[in-house]
C-alpha cells in the first residue's frame, strides 16, 4: 500500500501495527537523520549509526504523542541531536557553548590543493559551532527550537550560528 504522506503512514502503523507504513517512513527519513547524525558526530560513521538507530527506537513508542505542530522529519531530528547528546555526555564529551572556551581555529583546517574542503572544515569547528550551523543552516530548524534541543538560550543560538560562520569562512580563506 503506498503512503502519500507522513499522516497517513503514522496513523496506518498506530492504528494497524502495519509493517509497510514503518517501513515507508523508516526510508522516507533515515537518510537524513543520518545527515544529521553524522555532521553532528564530526563524521563519526559508527557513532552515527548507533545515535539513528537508538533515535528510532525513542521515537516510535512515542509516535502517538507527536502533536503535528512540525514536520515528523524535525520531530525525529530533536531525537537524533537528544540522543547524540547523551552519547557526547556517556563519553565525557560535553558540549561546549562557552565561546571562551574554544580554541582559535585559524589555519586548523588543511584545503587540499587548491579546492575549498567544506565538510572538513565544517568537521574542525568546534562542537557547539558546528551543531547550531548544521541544525540552522543545513535542516531548517529555527533559533528557538535549537535552543529548546539543546537547553541553550535562542541568544546563544544565534551566537554560536555567528561565530561558526566566521570560523568557518577564516578555515575556508
């Protein structure tokens, strides 16, 4: 059966367990959860792997819950950047939003040849930087619901999302 949109697939699989509509989504939103898993973790393939699947199993007993005030997509990202952050914390890996904290990144990023490297340079920012970039600049989401991701003021979003793109222009330079 085909599943014209995320509505109908969600209520097909709460509604009858149906196989086809969780596979229907679980194609329709893997590839870019793990876009965003694997910018998140600096390219980390293995740690992006684990953070999808464990954000899949989140979010499907909590299917029912979701209110459709966003897209499922988004809903299912804060699930991929919640549980990233629980691995960054099981590591001992936290993530820093002091900007003080953060070290110079001028000339940290080697461009090969004479060609612009843009994900290792957006790979070299630093963790915080890096986040608020990849959530605003590449999937959309607002200042206020990254700060409500990461329990940061939507301020700090917007300050971080600043000095990312600057670093990441020096890095480019």
């Amino acid at each position: 059966m085909s599943y014209p949109d995320d509505r109908a697939a969600v209520t097909a699989f709460l509604d009858h367990r149906d196989e086809a509509a969780f596979d229907v989504l679980y194609h329709r939103h893997t590839p870019r959860l793990w876009g965003l898993a694997l910018r998140l973790t600096g390219g980390d393939e293995a740690e992006a792997a684990e953070v999808v699947q464990e954000a899949w199993l989140r979010a499907v007993p909590r299917l029912a819950e979701f209110r459709w005030e966003s897209t499922l997509g988004t809903w299912l990202g804060a699930f991929v950047v919640n549980r990233w952050r629980t691995h960054r914390r099981r590591q001992g890996r936290e993530v820093a939003w002091d900007p003080e904290a953060v070290a110079s990144l001028a000339g940290s990023v080697e461009t090969p040849g004479s060609g612009l490297d843009v994900r290792r340079a957006l790979d070299a920012l630093p963790t915080g930087y890096r986040t608020v970039l990849v959530l605003f600049g590449i999937y959309g989401y607002s200042h206020d619901e990254i700060a409500a991701l990461l329990g940061i003021a939507p301020g700090t979003s917007k300050s971080q999302l600043s000095r990312a793109r600057a670093a990441l222009r020096r890095s480019l330079a």
